[in-house]
C-alpha cells in the first residue's frame, strides 16, 4: 500500500495520461481496503472518497488527489500506531 502511495505522489492527476494510471491505482487502493477488514474498519471515510473517485473521474485533480494520499496515510500510520500499542500492552 505505502508503495502505491509513493507512486502516486509521482503521478500528476491534472496531465490526462497519468490521470489514467492514479485511476488505476486508486482502484488497487479500493480493492485492497476493502478486501482487508481491519483496513476496512479503520479507513471508511476514506474509501467513500476514492470510492466517489473512480466512480466520478472527471472529479479527480490534483489537489484532490493529494488530499486522499494524506489522509490515507494518517489512517495507515495510526492503524500501524494501534498496533504496536496492542503488542505491547501484552
């Protein structure tokens, strides 16, 4: 996940040929949210917007674009914060 996020900080959202491969990207990051349940659990909000995203290109920019990635990786730092927390507390 990290590394989708790495490349789609490379990507410009606004330049229509790499608007095609964020696309493709948001949609791994959607299936890959929903086909984790503690991913699942933790990032609903998020997913409602890559959600609405993919399901509405002509919305996707790229400052839309870098709101999701910042807000994604908050939640995936604090899930990874959470869990360490759990070890320990053991």
């Amino acid at each position: 996940m990290k590394d989708k996020l790495e490349l789609l900080n490379d990507l410009n959202a606004n330049d229509e040929e790499q608007k095609k491969e964020v696309i493709n990207i948001f949609n791994d990051v959607e299936g890959q949210l929903r086909g984790n349940g503690i991913l699942l659990q933790n990032c609903k909000e998020i997913l409602k917007k890559i959600t609405r995203l993919n399901n509405n290109t002509d919305e996707l920019n790229e400052p839309k674009k870098r709101s999701v990635i910042s807000e994604l990786r908050e939640n995936l730092r604090n899930i990874e914060i959470k869990s360490f927390e759990e070890i320990y507390k053991r």
